[in-house]
C-alpha cells in the first residue's frame, strides 16, 4: 500500500483525518470493518477527491465526517478534526450546531434529497431556520441571491416550485444552494453528479470550481470516476477495501497511479478518451461486411406526443424520426434527459403507439396492444437489458429461473433444453455454473447485468435494446460489460440499439448514431463521421462534457 504524500496530511489543515476506523455492528457476526486506518487532510480553499468503487468507504468517511452514520456504524478509532476540534465523538447537539452551518452537504440523488411535498425555496433556506441565522424574509432573500449565484435562472419563480416540476440539474442546483446558505468552510459532496447528464454534470462541476475560487470554500468530492477526479481535484485519495491505497497531488497520482488497483481505474476512467480513436477503432473493427447486411429495424416517420402539465401542454417526445439498423450492427441513440431516449425504447418494443409513423422489427409491424395480447411473438424478438440492475431482477427467483423465464413464457425447448440454454448463457456472459442457483442478493452489480445480458439472450432474440445498461454500474465494472457486449455481437452477429446520455460510450460501441434533443433528431450518421465532425453545437457540448477526454478539446 501507497504511503500518504506528506501534502495530503497537513497539520494545519481544515479538515484532518488521522487513523480512522469505522465499524458497523452486524447481528450475530463480528463487527465489518468499512473503513480502516484513513489517514488524510485538506486545506481551505483545496478540493480532494476520494475515488473508488461501491463498497471501498468513500461515502462512509464522507458520513463519518458530517456526523451520520448509520445507527449501527461507529468510528472505533482515530480521530476526526475540523478547524482543530475533534468531531467523532461530540454530544449530537454540538454536532448538529456545526453540520449543516460549518460543514454543508450535498448528496448523490437531487430529487431524494428534496421534500417533495415542500417548495423547493422553503428547503433551501432550512439550514438557516435550524441555526437560527435569519428569519423568513431574510431567508427569502438570501436564497433568491443564492439560487442566482448557482445559476438558477428565474428565482423567484423556481423558489416556489417543487422538486417534481424542476429538472436534475435544476435540483442539484437547490441542494448546492441549500448546502452554501450558511456560508460553511467545508462542503462535503457525496458523487453530486452521478445520476445527471454529462453536460449537465460538467455544469456543476464548474459551479463548485467557481465557488472554491469565489468563497474559497473547501470540497470533499466523492467519485467512482478518476477523469472527474483529476479534472476537478488538487488531491486525489484512492480508497479499496476500507483502506487507503494511493494518496497525494492529482497530477502525481494520475501520473503515477502507482498500485494496480488505481491503475484499474484510470484504465477504466474517462480520463484521455479520445472520441475519434474510439470511433475508428470501432469502424475497424466492424469492417465494411454489415454494411449489406439485412435491414433488422426501419422506423419511418415516426412521431410521439403526450399532455404534460395538467392537460395544459402537448410535448413532442419524438418529431418524424427515420432510422435503420442492420443485423449485427449498433445504432447509438444519445441525448441528455427529456431528449426522447425512452420513448424510442418504449416505441422499439411495442410499449407505447406512436401517433403516426411505422417500425417494424425483423420485418414485422410493431404493434401496440394495450394489454399485452398479441405480442408474444414480438416479445421474442426484441429483449432489453435495463439500466439497473438491482432493480430489473426478481429477487425472489433464482439466477437460473431469471434467466430461464423467457424461454418458458415463450414455451421453447422442454425442461432439460432450457437449463442446457440457462448453463450455456451463464458460461457465455461469463458466470460460473454454480450462480444458477444463486439468488441476485449474492450478487454483485455486474453480475446482476450479466444475468440481465443473459436472460435477453435466451430467446434468441432479433433485436436487443440496451437502455443506459452500465451508467448504474462502477466504472471498472462497466469496462467489463461493455467488453461482453462487444464480445456477444461478434460472436453471436446481435443486432444492438444502444441507449445512453453519454457520448464516449457511445463512440465505442455504436456503428451508427443518432443524437437526440428535445424530440428532433439533430445529428445523425456515422460513429467516426459524428464524433470526427460534429455539426451542431449540441453533439460538441455533448463531446466537450466527457471529464479529463481528449474529445473535449473541440470547439463549442
């Protein structure tokens, strides 16, 4: 293990912490360990990220420091100092008099992190009701300054809104405020962009940057992500296991990951992408072959309306899209939310009508039918893999029921034949045969999307919708489920529409794109022709957005 660089533990810094040890009790079993012998510091007007995968103790040191760990977790040793106090350890009122004045706190999902039933300028200003810092019209006031500071265009109108009736970045943007309300020395904030778009992402990212610089506010920035990591961060801590495996200057550390664990996440990180590299090395790949390979999807004029807004509104979802996709090829379908990414998924398999237009699947109509009846055939044609795989699976099924189900719904093979299929798919997505009788709660997260790659496959399947399938998943993992992908279509000549807000993943897997923005079809193309030569300003926002990329050097 990598020692701490000596500037990562400063003794006149804001925040220390020196040889942490966090437990949480666990009934009838000793004490898990999460977070074991974290030495690290950050000065004012610094940020240090902490990177690692789910599970190393990045949010539980993050937790550790803001006083809220769970229930049954405790610090068990070392100490945690702020301005030179000791904070493990501290009656809970003196600790609730510095959370959430001294120390502020922004978490992962903006919409969890909101009352919905509260306007959102309320919310805003309730660290300064809790502290007794200014009454309502004060707060009113300091709020409003806020909202405009972080970006928030029309703040009085957003003051009264509601977290459902606001965008993710728009909400993001009231948690920043809330956290800033105080005027706190240290901002803890826990993967604040996760869950939002690239362009989005980078949005926020430059608003914390320009409150470091403006306030000289000190961030603790949690992330999985060593690109957003080395593009936003002074210092850089690699956490595994609990343990601090790499510390020190971002520059350094990116330089010189040192261990094999950071190694791994810079590999896999978005750090250096090269979106044209991508694109050609994909166009190599695939050769010129599929170019005459029959016509598995052809969607022609297709158009989607719904009523928003209490009835007052009709939204175009998808304006007159016209797309093709041929057998053993991916269609890339890229756009940020409220783009029409899910209603093209929705209308691929005959889960929503459109209001005009046709599609058809391996030379078949797709048709809606309300209740399900009549699309049984269509159902074996066309299988999805989803977004999270925590929630797309039966937790009360075994992996080898899970993925049996399709052939059984379908009534394909007898008994024997299909758990042949299930143990000839486990092998093939690379799982061992003994997960068949395992169920997904023993499982990690990129072992639930292999099931879930697996359970698509089992019918054989025309065509396979994969919606945002690794944006759940850590970047290390998600290296390995895209590698399965392109391993799968080109062994098994697998027809793809790939679902996704982010560009970069979008470059190495896509044959074709086609880029989506609010309903219309802006750019669509090549892989190498869109990522080489963007047309609109939109597709170079989106190529710009990609943290620490090679690709961001085009010009908006």
């Amino acid at each position: 293990m990598s020692s701490p660089d000596p500037s990562v533990t400063d003794a006149g810094a804001l925040l220390s912490i020196e040889d942490v040890v966090v437990d949480f009790d666990v009934p009838g079993r000793p004490p898990a360990r999460v977070v074991d012998g974290v030495n690290l510091s950050l000065s004012a007007g610094r940020v240090l990220a902490l990177v690692g995968e789910s599970g190393s103790g990045k949010s539980t040191l993050a937790r550790t420091v803001t006083g809220t760990l769970a229930e049954n977790g405790r610090v068990a040793g070392g100490r945690v100092l702020f301005g030179g106090r000791q904070l493990n350890g501290l009656p809970d009122k003196q600790y609730r008099a510095i959370r959430g004045r001294e120390i502020g706190y922004i978490p992962q999902d903006a919409l969890l992190g909101l009352n919905p039933l509260l306007p959102v300028g309320v919310q805003a200003g309730e660290p300064l009701r809790a502290h007794r810092l200014a009454n309502k019209a004060e707060r009113r006031e300091r709020v409003l300054d806020l909202f405009a500071k972080v970006g928030l265009r029309n703040p009085d109108k957003v003051f009264h809104a509601y977290p459902h009736e606001l965008s993710g970045g728009m909400c993001q943007r009231v948690l920043i405020a809330a956290a800033m309300s105080t005027g706190p020395g240290l901002l803890v904030a826990d993967e604040p962009t996760t869950a939002l778009d690239v362009t989005v992402q980078k949005r926020i990212l430059d608003l914390l940057g320009q409150l470091v610089a403006d306030e000289g506010l000190s961030i603790l920035l949690i992330t999985h992500d060593l690109g957003v990591a080395a593009e936003r961060a002074d210092e850089i801590a690699v956490l595994k296991d609990g343990r601090l495996v790499r510390s020190g200057r971002a520059a350094e550390v990116i330089a010189d990951p040192g261990d094999a664990y950071t190694t791994a996440l810079l590999r896999s990180s978005s750090l250096g992408f090269d979106g044209a590299a991508a694109a050609a090395r994909r166009q190599e790949l695939r050769g010129t072959t599929t170019s005459k390979a029959p016509i598995v999807v052809r969607a022609e004029n297709v158009r989607k309306t719904f009523v928003a807004h209490r009835g007052r509104e009709t939204v175009t979802a998808v304006a007159d899209a016209s797309f093709e996709v041929r057998r053993g090829t991916t269609l890339g379908v890229v756009g940020e939310s409220g783009s029409g990414k899910t209603t093209v998924v929705r209308l691929l398999a005959g889960l929503s009508a459109p209001d005009s237009g046709t599609i058809e699947v391996a030379g078949e109509p797709v048709v809606h039918h309300r209740r399900g009846a009549g699309q049984g055939a269509l159902y074996r044609k066309v299988q999805m893999v989803y977004q999270d795989p925590f929630a797309s699976l039966n937790p009360r099924a075994t992996v080898g029921a899970i993925i049996e189900e399709p052939l059984r719904g379908h009534k394909i093979g007898d008994r024997d034949t299909r758990r042949r299929r299930v143990a000839e798919l486990l092998d093939r997505t690379g799982l061992s045969a003994d997960v068949a009788d395992r169920y997904t709660a023993e499982l990690s997260g990129g072992q639930r999307q292999r099931v879930a790659i697996a359970r698509a496959l089992a019918p054989d399947p025309e065509l396979v919708i994969l919606d945002e399938p690794v944006s759940a998943l850590d970047v290390t993992v998600q290296r390995q489920i895209l590698d399965l992908l392109v391993e799968l279509q080109h062994d098994l000549t697998l027809t793809y529409v790939f679902i996704s807000h982010d560009l970069g993943v979008i470059a190495e897997m896509a044959d074709e794109i086609l880029v989506l923005h609010h309903g219309d079809i802006v750019e669509r193309g090549s892989a190498i022709d869109i990522i080489t030569a963007p047309k609109t300003d939109y597709v170079k926002e989106l190529l710009a957005s990609i943290p620490g990329a090679v690709a961001a050097t085009v010009s908006v």
